[in-house]
C-alpha cells in the first residue's frame, strides 16, 4: 500500500502537478488526489487480508508534507513576483524623479539590480543601463536622420533629372551641340591650327600621362565652346598608345566623331618650320604679341617633378622658333615655377586670339601664384628695388664703421 501511495505522488507531481500549475488549477487539485489516493487504498485494503490495517497516520504525514511543499512554492513565487514588481514601481518614481534611470529594462536587468550588495552599485548600474539605452537612441537617431538625407537626396536628384528631361531643355542642348559641332567643323577648314605634341609619352608615369589626357580633355571642352575655335591636332599621336588608350577612357564612343586630327607625323612634316612656335616656360624669348599667322605648339606634358628644359631642347634640337608667356611683364609673380596647365594655355590662347588683351587672358593664371598685375614696367620696378637695397647697405655699413671706430678707441684708452 505504501508502494503504491508513493507512485500515486510521484505521478501527481510529475505530470498533473505542473499541468495544473500552468493552468491555475492547483487549488482545486488536492481534493482529487486525496479521493484519488483514498480510494486506491480502499481497493487494496479490499483485496488484502481482513487481518491487514489500513495505516492512516502514515499516509497523512505524506499527504501533509507534499501538501507544505507545494503551498511553499507557491508563496515564494509569489514573493518573488511581488518584489519584482515592487522594484519596478521604485524605477518608475525614480525615472519621473529625474534621476539616470532606463525607460525599459527587462527581468533579468531586473533581478540584477536587486542582487547588487550596496546602493551605490545600484545606482552605478542603473546609470549603466541608462547611458547604454541612451546610446542606442542616438545610434538610431542618427541612422534616421542619415536615412532622411538620403531620401531627400534622391528625391532631389530624381528632380533634377526630370528637369533635365525637359523636352525644351533637351532640344536647346542638342541645338547647342550642334552649332558649336559646325564652328569646330569650320575651324578644321578655315581655322588657325594649334598643335599639341604627344612625344612625351616616355617622359611619364602613367597617372601623369592620364592626368595630360584629361587636361586635353578640358581645353577640347573650351575650344568647342569658343567663337573662333583652333583646328586642334593630334601630332606624334600613335595608336595603341598610353595617349590613345586614356582617350578612349575618357570619350568612349565619341573618340571616333571627335572634329580633331590626329596623325603619327610629326608637325614638322605637316606644316613649314618657319611657321611653327614652341611655347614653353623655359624660353628665353617672351612672347609680346600674338600671331594669327603662326602656328603654336604646345607640349602635352603633366610632370610632377617639374623637368626643366625638356621641351625647349626638343624645339632646338628641331630647330623651332620658342617662346615664353611674358608672366613677370604682367604680374608679381610669387616663389614658384612658371608652369600652366593646358587647359589654362588653352584659356589663354583663345582670349588673346579673340580679344588680344594680355591682362584678360592671363586672369586664367591660378591666384596662388601671384599678388596681383603689375602697375609700372618691371625695369622700373628692378631699378627701385635695387637703389632701396644699395640704400639699406650703405646705411648699414656706416653704422658698422661707427661701432669700430668706438670699440678701438676704448681699447686705446685701456692701454
């Protein structure tokens, strides 16, 4: 009998117990398994023999002791949810306090905060959970607000596609196109021509070849752009070349509807010497006017180290005519070297071809590299400079025969 009261409680507590427990039903569950219990213990007092008692003390000091257990659990689940709860009502009031306290923790930040040993830890965590939550606000914050950006950016684009999508504006560009295609068209007939030498290829790296080809690139931009275009050509240009391929980068499909000529010929076979002019920097000869009649040629070179005279010893060993923009004539020039780009030489060239004003064309000269346009001649200028230092020296060396004078004749008086 005993026996089976121990199995009767372990099937209890192993399966019913818990089903009940999950459902709210524990209370109403220890009337049934004691009549469960009881009438188990009937049918085997029945089956027994008429001399076996049924011991009852025994079998009520177990039905108790589960019985305490059971209520024990209970009360400390209950306990444990009310303290729970207690502390998170203490958050809240600390929260609207104003003090560091998380809008949102969980249980087992909870249970955490509890077991701390002092209330300066507690207070510790908690700031700990609030910068930590706060951190997260910005981080999502700053995700919106980069997400809003983005959006806006979009739509903004998305705009200004549509605007450039504009039938009229579309037709007003094409027209555009079409009549600077005609001037350059005209300029290959009737246009002065300007050469750009592609020999230089050797002379560079290959970032110094790709930055020449796109400052082609912009002074072809220019050029197309101007009332009276050059007839731009390609000379000591080859095929396959690093020039050629960083040119077919840059236009793609346009490289071949390009209105330029390009030849592997060198411009000496092209055009008569005697109409030829080098511009380089290194030129001892300064350029007053310019020509319509000439024909200049510019070296299509991108050096970072500066290589001086590179392209005045490729005009002489030629035999070219060379010729230096006259920079200092112009402008105060500041600490540097006298090197342009070519798209600036392109700006230049077009604006003394159109208007012949050396002060407008050389305002393509970058501002860094001088003060301003010079007032008087540079002789001028050179002979004040000159007698204001002869000046300071002549003052200078009286005063230091002065202090000679002196010291020696102390010395005397000493002796």
């Amino acid at each position: 009998m005993q026996s089976a009261n121990m199995l009767l409680k372990k099937f209890v507590r192993s399966s019913v117990l818990p089903f009940a427990a999950q459902h709210g039903m524990k209370k109403d569950l220890f009337p049934v398994s004691r009549t469960l219990s009881l009438s188990l213990c009937l049918k085997q007092d029945n089956s027994c023999n008429p001399s076996e008692k049924l011991d009852l003390d025994a079998w009520k000091k177990v039905m108790k002791s589960g019985l305490q257990e059971e209520v024990s659990e209970t009360v400390s689940e209950h306990k444990e949810l009310s303290t729970l709860a207690a502390a998170r009502e203490i958050l809240e009031m600390w929260r609207l306090a104003g003090r560091s306290v998380p809008e949102n923790i969980s249980e087992e930040q909870l249970k955490t905060f509890m077991e701390c040993p002092s209330k300066s830890a507690k207070k510790k965590y908690l700031r700990y959970l609030y910068l930590k939550e706060l951190y997260k606000k910005n981080d999502r914050r700053k995700m919106d607000e980069k997400r809003e950006r983005r959006l806006e950016t979009e739509e903004r684009d998305s705009k200004t596609d549509e605007t450039r999508r504009n039938s009229f504006i579309c037709l007003w560009a094409s027209c555009m196109d079409r009549a600077y295609s005609w001037r350059v068209a005209q300029s290959m007939i009737f246009g002065q021509p300007l050469v750009f030498d592609m020999s230089y290829e050797k002379d560079m790296s290959i970032r110094e070849v790709a930055n020449t080809v796109r400052q082609i690139v912009l002074s072809e931009g220019c050029n197309r752009r101007s009332v009276d275009p050059f007839h731009i050509h390609f000379c000591n240009f080859k095929d396959d070349s690093l020039y050629h391929k960083e040119f077919v980068k840059q236009y793609r499909e346009a490289w071949g509807k390009l209105l330029i000529t390009a030849t592997d010929q060198c411009y000496t076979e092209v055009f008569p010497k005697d109409k030829l002019i080098y511009l380089t920097a290194d030129s001892p000869k300064v350029m007053k006017t310019f020509d319509h009649d000439k024909i200049y040629i510019i070296g299509s070179m991108v050096d970072k180290s500066i290589k001086t005279g590179v392209s005045l010893a490729r005009a002489k060993r030629l035999g070219l005519e060379t010729a230096a923009l006259p920079l200092e004539k112009y402008l105060l020039w500041n600490a540097g070297a006298k090197n342009l780009t070519l798209d600036q030489m392109m700006r230049i060239l077009l604006t003394l071809k159109d208007t012949g004003d050396w002060k407008a064309a050389l305002e393509f000269v970058p501002k860094r590299k001088y003060c301003g346009f010079v007032s008087r001649p540079v002789h001028e200028l050179k002979k004040s400079l000159n007698l204001i230092n002869t000046l300071k020296l002549g003052k200078r060396q009286e005063e230091l025969r002065k202090q000679f004078t002196k010291n020696y004749s102390k010395k005397l008086m000493q002796k």
